[in-house]
C-alpha cells in the first residue's frame, strides 16, 4: 500500500559546484532581474566579451527569459540561440516513521540555455534569433553607467494595477516608465 509523503523527508544531497566559463552566467530566482542584466551589461561592455551564454533550471528558465528580452532592447545587434533540454534529477527521502523503506524519487527537470553574441551565430541552428531591429533597441544614454541602467530595470508603480493611469498620473503607469528622470509624452 503506497505511503504519504507526509511520512518522509527529503535528504539534503551536497550541491556539486560547476566550474563556469568566464562569460557563461547561472541564472538562479533567488536574485533580481537587474542583477543578472547589470552583470551581463558589464560582460559586453567592460570585460569585452563578444558572447555570453545564460544558463538555467526549472523555475529560473522564465526569469532568464525575460532578462534576455531586456538585454536584446538594450544592446543593438546581439544573435541569439536558445537551446532546451532535461536533465534527469534524483531525490532520496529518509522515513520520519518506522516500518517504512526510504525512497528514490527521479524527476525531470528543464534546462534552457541562451547564447547571445555580438557576432553572428549559425543562422540555421535551431532556436536561432536574429537582431532586434534598430529601432527596437534603446540604448543606455552614454553617461548613464551599467548600474543606473540595472536600477532602472525593474522600476514598477507602488501599487500593482492594470497598467492604466489613474487620476491622470502617468507615473502609475507601469507602460510610461523609461529611464530615470524621463517619462513618455514629458516636454524636455
């Protein structure tokens, strides 16, 4: 007769510690966005590297989705190939009562893996994308550094709402917020 999880508790294996390239970043869910695209910002810009590879399981897949978009509107001309796979993943779980056998569980987990690079990539790959159009792509102003830029990314209402204005106040407006100081429709 099978036994409710209840019963048991999952053993704590010790992480494996993978060796990274220099240019490759692990995308966990425990960081925020503008952290990763701060430090990708850097790779390009700073560090010189014409490629960077962002790496990522289970539930950090979407928040590497959505720092690719970013980066790909910020930096003109990036190639992209985005590669998905699964990895099979083994949990041990210890009986918390007598009697009763400890468990192996095998679950599969998604991986995906983005390559984005300032020259061009095998256009006939797989998951090949190319660049945003020029007219997609905002880069930051040229005093702006990679840290006001990161700041900036996740700037959000007070309050979560539709995206609407209220009030007349554009600032709410989740859609009017670009870089710091300017707003959409603002006279300069």
């Amino acid at each position: 007769m099978p036994q409710a999880m209840e019963n048991y508790v999952r053993l704590q294996k010790p992480k494996v510690v993978e060796e990274l390239a220099v240019n490759e970043v692990r995308v966990t869910v425990s960081n925020h966005i503008r952290t990763f695209v701060k430090h990708v910002l850097k790779l390009f810009a700073e560090d010189g590297h014409q490629t960077v590879v962002l790496k990522a399981t289970g539930r950090a897949i979407n928040k590497t989705v959505a720092i690719v978009e970013v980066l790909k509107r910020r930096v003109a001309g990036l190639h992209q190939i985005t590669e998905l796979a699964s990895v099979e993943m083994t949990d041990l779980w210890e009986p918390t009562q007598e009697g009763l056998e400890p468990l192996e569980v095998v679950r599969h987990v998604s991986v995906v893996s983005v390559t984005l690079s300032k020259n061009q990539l095998d256009v006939d790959a797989p998951g090949y994308q190319p660049p945003l159009h020029n007219d997609q792509v905002s880069p930051a102003p040229d005093d702006a550094s990679a840290e006001a830029l990161a700041n900036n990314l996740e700037a959000r209402p007070a309050q979560r709402g539709t995206g609407e204005q209220q009030d007349g106040d554009a600032s709410r407006c989740v859609h009017n917020i670009t870089w710091a100081g300017e707003r959409r429709g603002d006279e300069q």
